[in-house]
C-alpha cells in the first residue's frame, strides 16, 4: 500500500530489596499458566487474569533495562532478577521510582538499575493486585508471580555485535507478524523499531495493543530481545501518543543531562564495535501547518537534538566504536527532485513537488549530517517511505542511506513490502542485510569499513 493510501484510509478508520523467588500467594488457572499463553488481547480486561501480557524488553543499555507489562486491574508490579539462571540470587524491584510505587491499573513499568555491562540477567514478572479505597483503605487482594523465566544481555563493548531493524508495522498485525518471525530467526542482540508503530492513537488501550499484547502469534517477542522504540511521525498524532511513556518508557534519566531532559527518545548506545545513534524526525509536516492548531513544536525539538547529538558523538564509547550507525524515523535524504524536503512554507504544499508532507527532512539533514560527516557515520537507516530503498555513500554525502519497507502484505506489490534490516560485524566489518519479510527473501547486502 502506498504511503499516502494509507494514510488517508487510516483518518477515515480513527474516530531495591534482596529476596528468593517466591510462589504467589494467590495463583488461579489463569495465573499459573505460562506469559506466552496469558499474553492475550484486552478482551481478557476484567475476567480474572491480572497480567495479560508478556513482559516487553525496552531502552536497551548498558546498565539499565526497562521492562513493561499489561495489566487489566489495579496492580503494583515488580522484576525478580538475577545473573543465576534458577534466580537464586534474584532481587525485587517495583514499579515507580523512589517514595512511592506507580500503582495503576493499565501498564507496570519497572526500570533495573545498577546493571553490569554485557551481562547476562534473568527475570521473571509478578504483580500485586491491590485494593484501593484511600489513603487508609489499602489492601493486597492477591499476588500473580508468572512462572516463565526471561532474560536478556545488557549492552557494552564486549556485547555481541548484531541489531535488526523494522519499521512501519502500523498496527498491520499480519505485516508485523512476518518481521517478528524473521528477527525470531536472525536473533539480534538488540531491536530498533525504527518508528510509526501506531496510526492516530486516543487511547491508553490501543498503545497496550500495539507494544504490549500485538495480535501476533509470538505474543513474547520482546520477553528475551530488547528493543529500542524510535518515534516516526505518527507517535505524535493523537491523545494517547502524546504518553507514550506511560507504556513505553522514555530513556533512562542518567543517560542525559538535565539540558536535555525532553529527549527521553534520543539513544546512543554501545554494542560490542557498533555504536547506535537514535535520532527523532518527529512530524512530517511543518509546525505552522493549520492543521496542527499550534499543537506541534517540532523545530526546536530537532534543534534541541543537534546540541545533544553533539555531546553524545564525543561520548569516549561511541566516539571510540569502529562503526558508527544512526537511526531516525524520516529520511534524511531523497534523490528523487519531486519529493518534498518538508520545509516547504508556509503550509507544505508546492505544486514543485509531489506531496504535501516530508517525504525525507531536509532540515534534519542541515542539522544533523555535518555533525554525522565529522564522526565518520558509515550508515543512516530510515523508514517512512513505506518503499525499501538504498543510496550509496557520494562525495557531497560520505554515509549510505537505506530505508526500510511499509507493510504491504500484497504479493503483487513488488515496492512495499514489510522489511527486516540487520546488521552485525563478521569478520572485521559491518555486514548488513535487508530482508524481504513478507517473501522471506534477501534483497540487499552491503559491507562497511572501520572508521
């Protein structure tokens, strides 16, 4: 489906504590059976089953990890973890932060801290549910601990040296469920969701739906992988999206100063000799658009990035990686002279190009490439297009360009179809391939050098 198909079909359908694992005190039928078969849609809400998720890996680090679960009740939830694969050393960490837990009844978020570097941890989830009638009227109805054991490998230089990337999966349950199965294959370290998961999201229930519980067969996708969410375009559109937060966390609060506390999205982070960059395109459409209501500051926040992305290339593990690799939702750029550059004033539309949105960002670009240049940035992979397409490094552009498919699941369409990009270091280089999801075939493969 061409992007702007299905973007005018979307608007029409929009209306620290140490202790040994214990058993919980309260296990139904439900409760006890494993989280892949309790990772069910919300129409489980109310009928018994406190977690109805599996528990979702995010904000891959090298010494925190965030882990996040659906839960249909209200509920204060916690992480067992431990490097022992029975969780005899294991230790307890609720949900929230310092004073209080975050108690609530949508999404438990806890956030291990303290981790070591490239190592290998185990967890398992579990949650109370909790009686709430005041500040004196506070009871634990019953507590529901999942049996299944999970884990997941911190990043480091010493981590492995292999990431995959999707993109666009839209809420396309039968585009999303192909590139899962194929990074199920490929096994990365890590996952970049490259951005534009959802459509126009007003409420909490559909988030949950998309990162928690996605109507796909391997409801623990994300259970033993860790992915790193960078926001496309339509994460700002939306009620719901504009919290994004409350069921994907944003990054660490150690990972930025307190100049930069709003880019909780931005990521660099070092795995084994690649260093990822994450960066956010944001909208595509100008923030003076009419459209918008004046409800879109998108311009600073890009120029807000560009003071971060320079500290953070200098940063001495990202600075010191072999390879540099950056992520951002929107192409930063096109070679095609119809294609709007998404700074087209005053209100984006130019009989010059094609469409009346970004198709690649220009200003983005302006910003962020000569920082990008100076560090010797071998790759930027993007999404947006809904078409696979790569450029190869020029002169007047030292890095290469790919960006991921859209999610056509039509056999017929031989130009969006739902892509798996993976790249991982095999013998002194960066080998990377992209995938052909719905066809399960390879259609790219490139090679990069040491910087």
């Amino acid at each position: 489906m061409k992007r702007r198909d299905f973007i005018k079909k979307s608007a029409v359908a929009v209306g620290a504590l140490s202790v040994s694992p214990v058993v919980a005190t309260a296990m139904t039928a439900n409760n006890a059976s494993s989280a892949n078969d309790t990772a069910k849609a919300s129409s489980d809400k109310g009928k018994g089953a406190l977690i109805n998720s599996a528990p979702v890996l995010q904000n891959y680090a090298e010494t925190s990890m965030g882990i996040a679960f659906s839960v249909t009740d209200n509920a204060n939830g916690y992480v067992i973890y431990g490097e022992k694969a029975d969780l005899s050393d294991g230790k307890k960490v609720w949900c929230g932060g310092y004073r209080v837990t975050d108690m609530n009844s949508e999404v438990m978020q806890i956030r291990l801290t303290g981790l070591k570097p490239a190592t290998k941890y185990y967890y398992r989830i579990g949650a109370d549910r909790i009686h709430y009638g005041g500040g004196y009227d506070m009871k634990i109805m019953e507590t529901v601990e999942m049996p299944d054991i999970h884990s997941f490998t911190t990043a480091g230089k010493k981590a492995t040296s292999h990431f995959c990337v999707i993109n666009d999966t839209h809420s396309d349950w039968p585009a999303m469920s192909v590139v899962v199965d194929k990074v199920a294959e490929l096994q990365p370290t890590c996952v970049v969701w490259n951005g534009d998961a959802t459509n126009v999201e007003e409420k909490i229930d559909s988030l949950k739906e998309i990162f928690l519980y996605p109507d796909i067969k391997c409801k623990n996708f994300a259970s033993d992988m860790p992915y790193i969410f960078n926001p496309g375009n339509h994460e700002s559109r939306g009620l719901a999206s504009r919290h994004l937060e409350k069921v994907w966390m944003y990054r660490q609060p150690e990972e930025r100063n307190s100049r930069d506390w709003d880019l909780g999205r931005n990521f660099a982070v070092r795995m084994g000799d690649i260093a990822l960059i994450g960066l956010d395109t944001a909208e595509d459409k100008l923030d003076s658009n009419p459209i918008f209501a004046n409800l879109f500051n998108s311009e600073a926040y890009r120029e807000a990035q560009t003071t971060w992305l320079a500290d953070a290339l200098q940063r001495e593990e990202i600075r010191t990686a072999p390879f540099l690799v950056t992520f951002c939702h929107i192409p930063l750029y096109d070679d095609n002279p119809r294609s709007n550059p998404g700074d087209v004033r005053p209100n984006d539309a130019s009989p010059e190009y094609d469409d009346d949105y970004a198709d690649w960002q220009r200003t983005c670009a302006q910003l962020w490439a000569p920082l990008l240049e100076k560090a010797h940035c071998q790759l930027v992979v993007s999404a947006h297009t809904h078409a696979y397409n790569y450029f190869a490094p020029t002169k007047e552009r030292p890095w290469a360009h790919i960006s991921g498919g859209g999610h056509g699941m039509n056999a017929d369409d031989k130009k969006s179809y739902p892509t798996v990009i993976e790249g991982k270091v095999v013998d002194g280089k960066l080998l990377v391939r992209v995938f052909n999801a719905r066809d399960n075939v390879q259609v790219g493969e490139f090679t990069y050098k040491r910087r």
